[in-house]
C-alpha cells in the first residue's frame, strides 16, 4: 500500500507531472530526428549543437542580466534555440560547399562552443557553475514556461519529421541520387539541422547537452536491432525514448541520481539487453533455413527494406 502512495505522489505531485511531460514529449521528438541522423552517419551532430547551444545559454543570460530580470536564466532556452539554428546551418553550408571534412567541422563546433559559452557566462557575471544544470540536465527544475516551450518545439519536431518523411529520407538515403531527381537537396538539408537543433534545445533540460546526443542516437540504434525499413524503426525508436525517459525518471524520484545520466544509462541497459535477446530469438526462428534465399549474399535484409521505403 505504502508502494501504491508513493506511486500516487509521484503522478499528482505538480513538478512531477511537468517532468514527466517534459521527459514524454523528449523521449518521442528526440528518436524521429535521431533516425535521419543516423541514417546520414552524422550522429554526433547533436553533441556538436549542443556545444554551440550552451553559448547561447550564456548569451541568454548576457541579456537577461541587461534587461534587470529578476531570473537571469529566463532566456537561456529562447537564446540556447537560437545559437543551435544559427550555428547547425553554417555547419550545413560548410558541410556542403566541401571546404572542410564533417569531422572538422564538428571539432569546430564543440570546441568553440563549449569555450565561447564558458566566456560568455563569465562576462554574465555568473560562474561555470551556472551551466552544470544545462550540461547534463535537470529536469526537476522545469517551468512553466519551460514546459510551453518544450511543447511547442517538440510538436514542430514531431510534425516536420514525420509529415516530410518521405522527402528527408530520399535526402538522408541517397543524396546525390536525390539531387538528380530533382528534390530541394539544399533546402531539406537545411530543414535537418534547424530541425536537429531544435531537437538539442528540446532535450537540453531533460538529458543535458552533453548527453543530447545520447537520447537522440540509442533508442534509434535499439530500434534497429529490431526492425527492418526506415518507417518502422523511426515508430520503434519513439516508443523505446518514451519507455527510456519515463523509466530513468521514475528511478530518480526514489533513488537521488541525475535523471539525465539515468535515462541514458537505462537505454544503454535496453540496448545491451536487446543486443543480447536478438540473436538468440532470430536464431530460434530460422533453425537454419534462409528465409529470403533470392536476396543477393552482399545485400542485407535491412538494405533491402530500406531502400525500398
């Protein structure tokens, strides 16, 4: 009974409840932009972003500090979107003008970001200790205002991604095959980093921007052990960040952990335990006949599938 009392609380305290949302509308916007990620090989962007997202947290409070807010911080997420959109399409742009490698240009990223934000907090007339909620996320601390924001972005997320789908995935797939077709290369590829972004600003007071990445990039990479073609692994990977961000905060409403750290822990335990299951289940079923014996043996059941989304 004691049990099922806390479990109430846990549902009906109010700053419980704009966590869990939070966590909710993280856990299902965060795997659709992941999946294109992934898809593009570039899975890092979103540590890249969140770098250059964390300076925009300090000019946030630059600005606030000018304005005489009471609450220096109230426009370190509006500042945060900001600085991610601006410094995802220079990347974009750099990226595909070719005059320097994706690696370099992500170096560029999380190195001038991490430092400008540093700087920039300093000239704020606040510390370094002032960005450890924004490093690694801290959900319990979510507003009102918060949560609006979260909201809204998470539902531009949601709605770009799946509603362009067809479109982002003939990008992500095959670029130049794409541009030959005749498909707005450019401006999909624009629309994938302010997307990706926004996906880092969304998920900065869940998970951290130094962990975005991770609820960006796992729930998709447990996905993919699981199902075969593009679709299916982007409606498999929504579900597992749901189950991942509402698992990891419930542990920490009982066991003082950073929920952050918590939530990617768990879904490194699911893709382990997943990793492990899979074969054994698929070695079960196939009891060695070749259920597809028409597909060449250099093409991939998931190849084969995804391709043909």
């Amino acid at each position: 009974m004691n049990a099922l009392t806390e479990l109430q609380q846990f549902f009906t305290d109010p700053l419980m409840q704009r966590s869990l949302i939070a966590a909710i509308i993280v856990g299902i916007a965060a795997p659709v932009m992941g999946t294109y990620l992934v898809q593009r090989k570039l899975s890092l962007l979103g540590d890249g972003i969140g770098h250059v997202a964390l300076t925009g947290v300090a000019l946030g409070w630059i600005v606030g500090s000018a304005m005489g807010l009471v609450e220096k911080d109230s426009l370190a997420i509006p500042g945060a979107v900001v600085a991610a959109v601006v410094g995802a399409v220079v990347i974009e742009f750099v990226r595909e003008r070719g005059k320097t490698s994706g690696d370099v240009a992500l170096a560029l990223l999380f190195y001038s970001g991490i430092a400008g934000g540093v700087v920039l907090i300093g000239l704020a007339g606040g510390t370094n200790a002032n960005l450890m909620a924004y490093l690694f996320g801290s959900i319990s601390t979510v507003t009102q205002l918060d949560l609006l924001l979260i909201a809204g972005l998470g539902v531009v997320i949601i709605a770009v991604g799946v509603g362009l789908r067809s479109l982002l995935f003939a990008i992500s797939n095959d670029e130049e095959f794409a541009r030959a077709s005749g498909l707005p290369v450019r401006a999909a590829n624009v629309v994938i980093a302010i997307i990706a972004a926004l996906t880092v600003t969304v998920s900065m007071r869940v998970v951290g921007l130094l962990l975005v990445s991770a609820i960006m990039i796992l729930p998709v990479a447990v996905a993919q052990l699981v199902t075969a073609s593009f679709k299916t692994t982007m409606r498999v990977a929504m579900v597992v960040g749901v189950l991942v961000t509402v698992a990891g905060l419930m542990i920490t409403y009982w066991v003082p952990l950073s929920p952050g750290a918590t939530i990617v822990m768990v879904t490194v335990l699911v893709y382990a335990l997943v990793a492990a299951i899979t074969p054994l289940v698929k070695t079960s079923h196939s009891k060695g006949v070749d259920p597809h014996p028409d597909v060449p043996d250099d093409v991939t059941l998931d190849e084969e599938e995804t391709c043909n989304e």
